[in-house]
C-alpha cells in the first residue's frame, strides 16, 4: 500500500502482544508513512546544525554510523526506516503495559523514533496512558518541542501531528490544561539512536505468518480501530 510508486512497503507484523492485542498489524507500514512525512528526506548525509558535533543525518533522521556526502536512494532509505522501528517498537512495549489501538500506537512509535525509550518511560506521556488516560497522554506530546531549551517549529508541528492521530480525529480538542502546566523538554534523538543500537535484535520478533492483504483498506482499517 503506498500513496508513492515508489514506496516499497514492509511485511506487516502480526504478532500478538500485550500493547497489541489484535496483532501488530500494519504499525510499520504507517509509522513509515508518517515519518517519511514529518522527518523529510535527505538522500544525502550532512550535519543538522541542531545536533551535537560529529553527529550526522541521512535519509529519514537516520543517525547511525552516517557520513557526510553518504547517498541513499528513497526506496533504500524507506527500508532503513522499517528495519530501524523494530528496536522502537521494543522500546514502547517497556514503557507501555496497556493495550493501544493502532493509530495510537503508530503516533508512540514515531514520538520514541524522535526521543528514545527512556524519554518516552519517564514521560508524562507513558505515565498518562498506563493509567488509563490516553488523550491526556496524547496531549503530554506537545511538551516535547525543544532542542538546548529552543523551542523548534519543526518539533512543535511535528508533536501536533502525532498528537491528531494519537487522537484519532482531524479537529483534535484543546490540550488539558493540567498537562501543559508540566515543563516543555528537550528532545534528544542522539540518546535515542544510542539506545535502539544497544537493542537485542533477536529480542525483537520478526513477521512469521502470511501478511494480510496489502492493501490501502486492509490498513486503514487497521489504523483506525478502537
């Protein structure tokens, strides 16, 4: 399923897990989706003067081992970003203990690609779903919008992004005024990268039955679940 011919998607994981109790479903496939649109895509490595010395970026926010001038392909740089979320997706079933729908799910995955494990299982994020308040939860996203104490535009419309699907809705309500009373924090994708690196890959399951249909409705509808 793909918006882009030249989207090459990944198998869809079905594996059964207690954040997913319907399966994994197609949480690579948007996650990949999403990121490809909030991330943007450099073919070429270069250092974002955001991130510390010595640090580079290629593709969707890729930090790994990445030099400058290094050059990726979109669909190479697609499939970098599906064999990546794994690692993150581990991430997120440390931190949350209950269950998430899809589209929920899918907007936990790209906040922790950005912030790493830790920030997500200290967060106010983590702390608000795992006690049963997920849209207070979904609002704790918008206080993740800083780099060195600098509030990034990129950061705060990228929070909103993940926040209307984290909700589920096009006209998301205002955020709790309770949640926006805690400080803003800064983001940290460094750590994150050092964290999903340091991941048991053989931790992390792979797609071992047939895939469902690869279709846009197979996962829309997935996505949309409740």
């Amino acid at each position: 399923m793909s918006t882009d011919p030249g989207f090459d998607t990944p198998p869809l994981d079905t594996q059964i897990t207690p954040v997913n109790p319907k399966g994994r479903g197609g949480w690579v496939v948007v996650t990949v989706m999403c990121l490809t649109l909030w991330e943007g895509f450099m073919p070429v490595g270069l250092h974002d003067p955001i991130d510390p010395k010595g640090v580079n970026t290629v593709c969707f926010g890729h930090i790994e081992d990445v030099q400058i001038g290094d050059r990726y392909t979109k669909i190479q740089c697609q499939e970098m970003l599906a064999n990546d979320l794994p690692r993150y997706e581990k991430m997120v079933e440390n931190a949350i203990h209950v269950p998430m729908p899809g589209y929920r799910h899918a907007a936990i995955l790209s906040f922790t690609y950005n912030v790493g494990g830790g920030a997500l299982k200290k967060s106010s994020v983590a702390r608000y779903i795992n006690a049963g308040e997920p849209n207070k939860g979904c609002d704790a996203l918008l206080l993740y919008d800083r780099v060195g104490s600098r509030t990034i535009t990129g950061l705060e419309n990228r929070r909103k992004a993940e926040r209307k699907m984290c909700l589920n809705t096009n006209e998301p309500p205002l955020p709790d005024a309770e949640v926006l009373k805690e400080p803003h924090l800064n983001v940290d994708q460094v750590a994150a990268a050092k964290e999903a690196k340091v991941i048991d890959m053989a931790a992390v399951s792979t797609p071992s039955s047939p895939p469902p249909p690869n279709s846009g409705n197979a996962v829309t509808k997935w996505l949309m679940e409740r």
